[in-house]
C-alpha cells in the first residue's frame, strides 16, 4: 500500500512509503515525518477512510443509531486536533484528483519498473518509488504549475507564501511519543492498577478510580508496545509490553 503526501500549491510529494497495510499507525508515521521534516500544514485534505473518518452506518454494526458521523473520532483525528491541523473530507476520488493522477502515473511506473526487472520484494519497490519521487520532485517539470514541484516548494517558503509553520511539541508532552501514538483510557482499580489486552500494569501514583491516559507506540520490529500514562497532564510511568496479545488496528 502506498501512503503518501502532496502540497497543493506546489504539487511537491513531501511524503511517500510503501506499508505492508493500510493502517491507523501507517498513517500516523505518514504525518509524523512531514511535520518533522516540513512543519505542520494548515490542513489536510483527505478521503472518508475509515482510518480518517467515523461514518455512521459504514463503521457501526449497531442498528440503533448512537453515535452520527463525525461524532467518533478516529486516532488519526485525535492526533491532527492535539497538532491543531485541520481535516477536510472529500466525497469522491475525483475530488482530490490532485493524489490520485500522481497515484496513477507511479502505479504504472512502479509495477512497470518492478515488472521488467524482476524486483520482488518490498525493499526493492521502495528504491523504485524513491527514484521516482526524486525525479518528480527534483527533475520533472509540472504540467500545471510549469515548475518543477521542489523549486516553486522552496521559492513559496523563502518568500513567505508558504502555510506550512513550524513544528513544536505541544504542552505538556516532552516527547513525540505521545503525540504521534494511539490513545486509550484506564480507570485504576483498588488495586491502583490498569488492565489492557488482558495485561495488568501497576500506578502506584494514581489514586483508585481517577481515569489515566495511555499513549501506545507499536514497534513491530522488534514486537513490543511502549505504553506511556498520564494522569492530569502529568507523566507518571512507562512500560513495554509484548506486541501480540494487542488487538488494537495498528
């Protein structure tokens, strides 16, 4: 699955990266390494994936009408709203035919390259997308701006006619771990414990019943979750666990 990032002004791909599959946390890394490396945007334009997106009917298996569209919000979501970046939905793949065109030409340049060389594998494709992002950015002029994508990117930045800003981590929070991070919440027992994918972990700090924040961080590579906990804007401990009794959508 490729999950990428365009700017709409200078159709510059400030993102692009193979994923095994489309996920919430594929989706989270997306966005943690164009702010890190750009600056927040003004506002993301994306479609109504249930990764972006709560719609009712689409995503509840529920009769009964509890919850209306937009009145859950996805971790995705959580996560722009903390970074104060706001989401706009398009109804259609033609409406943001801006991705879906580049989408197009490295499907077909891509599954082409691969195709004719006999790359096979992931990290195979990854060089070739890499290479074709490089030509586009850096090499290619655009059809519709007649500019190539990275220059009329810097020129817009240099001249102050950029919406991109720069990057901090919002208050409270000292580590990027608990921004970019799925979200639960705990209340602790009597005991001044939590429990998560049927796993007990002990906050001594916490008082019985006061609710906690829990800030997970998959690691897939070496199958371990970091869990970081909050209680009333303050951090009060960190523990890793293994990844697989996890049943969150990563």
């Amino acid at each position: 699955v490729l999950v990428s990032s365009i700017d709409d002004y200078s159709r510059m791909l400030l993102y692009a990266e193979f994923f095994l599959k489309e996920s919430t946390w594929a989706h989270i890394l997306a966005v943690k390494a164009l702010v890190e490396a750009y600056g927040l945007p003004l506002r993301y334009y994306v479609d109504s994936l249930r990764v972006f997106r709560f719609v009712q009917h689409r995503d509840s298996v529920w009769y009964r009408q509890v919850a209306g569209t937009d009145d859950v919000d996805p971790q995705w979501k959580q996560m722009m709203r903390l970074l104060g970046v706001g989401v706009e939905h398009a109804l259609s793949p033609q409406a943001k035919g801006k991705i879906e065109r580049p989408f197009g030409w490295l499907q077909d340049r891509i599954v082409r390259t691969c195709a004719l060389e006999g790359l096979s594998t992931l990290e195979d494709a990854r060089q070739v997308l890499h290479a074709e992002i490089d030509r586009y950015n850096n090499h290619q002029v655009h059809s519709t701006t007649k500019e190539i994508p990275a220059i009329r990117f810097e020129n817009a930045r240099r001249q102050g006619n950029s919406l991109l800003r720069p990057y901090a981590l919002p208050k409270p929070f000292t580590s990027a771990d608990d921004v970019f991070c799925l979200r639960e919440k705990r209340i602790v027992d009597g005991y001044r414990r939590i429990s998560i994918a049927n796993q007990r972990i002990e906050i001594p700090s916490v008082l019985p019943r006061e609710q906690v924040e829990l800030h997970l961080v998959p690691e897939p590579d070496k199958q371990v979750m970091h869990i970081r906990i909050w209680h009333e804007s303050k951090f009060v401990a960190s523990v890793v666990r293994p990844l697989g009794p996890f049943r969150v959508h990563f």
